[in-house]
C-alpha cells in the first residue's frame, strides 16, 4: 500500500470512528435512560450500542495502525498508549491516548462484565463521558483536515447529537436528579 493510500485510510478510519463514537455515545445514554423509538423492544436499542461499539473499535484499531504505519505520521507504538505530549502534535497525540486507554478499558470491562462487580463496570462506563470529547478535541486539533469544512461538519453533527443525548438524559431524569440519579443508575443494566 503507498504512503499516500495509507494517510487517506488514517484520516477516513478516524473521522468515522468519531462519528461511531459519538453514534455508541448516545445509544448508551439512550440505554441507560431506558429510551427507545416507538414499540420498538430496549433489547434492540442494547443491541445497536453492542454492534455499534465494535464497529467503532475496529475503525479505531484501523486508524492508530495506520497512523503507525503512516512514516508521515510517525506515530510510535507507546504514543498510542501513553498520554504523554511530546513533539509537534504532542497534545493532540496526548489526547488521543488518553482517550484510546480508556476506551481500551471499556472494552475489556465490557467483555469482563459477568465477571466483576457491577458497580465496577459503571464506574468504568463512566469513563465514555471523558473518552468521546477527549477524542472529538484530538481530532480538532490533530490532522490536515481539523478546519476543513467537512470535518468542521463532521464535528458539529458529533456536537449535536451528544448534547442532544445528554440533554434527553437529564429532562428524564427524576427532580432533584443528584439525590436520584446514584439508586436509578444502580438499577440500569
């Protein structure tokens, strides 16, 4: 494959990833808020974020490979894992593996889900509130294409959807949604 085909592929597997992110982002808060369209059953809403979630992970996996492979990009192997700015686009790479690490733990949580606690895998699942916008700032600010207008879309639609998710999440929430919410998330699968 040619240097160049590469970089499309890194720039193209990012950019979706970001928009499966933001996609799995708000089928969960849809899940967890207990939302679906219509009659449909709350195990096809569960379903759409489990296939969602890796297909997003598997444009994520095809975007850090390439971005490694990529001698343009001259990612390192421990940049992916290790949130440490360094170079021209250190804390543009810094975020990206903040946010790798912790869909990273996500992942694993989720495939470990019946074998830890409960209160551990929400704890952990927690963490997507961080990873979607620490990702959304590393494509912002990272890449030849972060102030094109179809990235500068791309982003507002990804802005859009998930402050519309967050927004449903908390006019359904309970009143006095800080005393309730802990004992409502308790109860969420």
């Amino acid at each position: 494959m040619n240097q160049l085909a590469v970089w499309y592929l890194m720039r193209a597997s990012g950019a979706v990833a970001l928009l499966l992110l933001t996609l799995v982002s708000a089928l969960g808060i849809a899940t967890v808020s207990r939302w679906r369209p219509g009659r449909v059953p709350r195990f096809v809403t569960l379903g759409l974020h489990r296939n969602i979630s890796l297909l997003a992970v598997t444009f994520l996996l095809v975007h850090v490979i390439s971005a490694i492979v990529d001698p343009y990009a001259a990612v390192r192997l421990a940049a992916v894992v290790i949130p440490m700015p360094s170079g021209k686009y250190g804390l543009w790479l810094g975020l990206a593996a903040l946010a790798f690490d912790l869909i990273v733990a996500l992942v694993v949580t989720s495939l470990l889900r019946h074998r830890i606690a409960p209160r551990l895998w929400r704890g952990v699942h927690w963490a997507a509130y961080l990873a979607w916008p620490v990702a959304l700032l590393h494509g912002a600010g990272m890449g030849t294409d972060s102030g094109a207008p179809w990235m500068l879309a791309i982003d507002a639609a990804c802005v859009a959807l998930f402050a519309i998710a967050v927004a449903l999440r908390l006019m359904n929430a309970p009143s006095g949604a800080t005393k309730h919410l802990a004992p409502r998330l308790r109860s969420a699968p």
